[in-house]
C-alpha cells in the first residue's frame, strides 16, 4: 500500500470514527449521561482532524452529532449539579 493510500484511509476511519461516537454519545445521553461526555469529545476531535485532511460527509455529521451531544450533556451536567441538594451545610 502507498503511503497516500494509506493516509486517505486513515481519514475515512477517522471520519466514521467521528461519525460512530456522535451517534453513540447521543445514544448513550438516554442511559447514563455523564458516559457520552468521553464519546462525544472524542469524537468531535477526531471530526475536526478529519475535515482538516479532506473527508466531508461522515466529518461533518460527526462533529455535528458529537457536538450536540456535548452540549447536551454539559447542560445535563448542571442542571444535574442544580438541582442537588448541598450536602454541605
């Protein structure tokens, strides 16, 4: 394999990476939430790397999704954080 085969491989699986843990994250916010927060930032850098290097579609939709999901579990977050009571009084 020549090496700009193998480095256009290597961001088609960086963008279906990308692409995968968006979708996961997003999934995992109905079970667990604080579990998709490792997910969705993975995947939004490695969304971010491959749109850097050329792949688009599957890019895109991983940052998009991963994107989400972080946003949506960092609100989770606080108002998890909000609503419990202070154990320290």
């Amino acid at each position: 394999m020549e090496p700009d085969q193998k480095a256009s491989r290597d961001r088609e699986v960086h963008s279906f990476l990308s692409f995968s843990f968006g979708i996961l994250s997003i999934l995992l916010l109905t079970l667990f939430f604080p579990v998709s927060l490792p997910f969705s930032i993975a995947g939004l850098v490695l969304g971010l790397m491959s749109r850097k290097r050329g792949q688009r579609k599957f890019a895109i939709l991983g940052i998009t999704f991963s994107a989400i999901a972080l946003v949506a579990c960092l609100l989770l977050i606080a108002s998890f954080l909000a609503l419990t009571p202070r154990a320290i009084s």
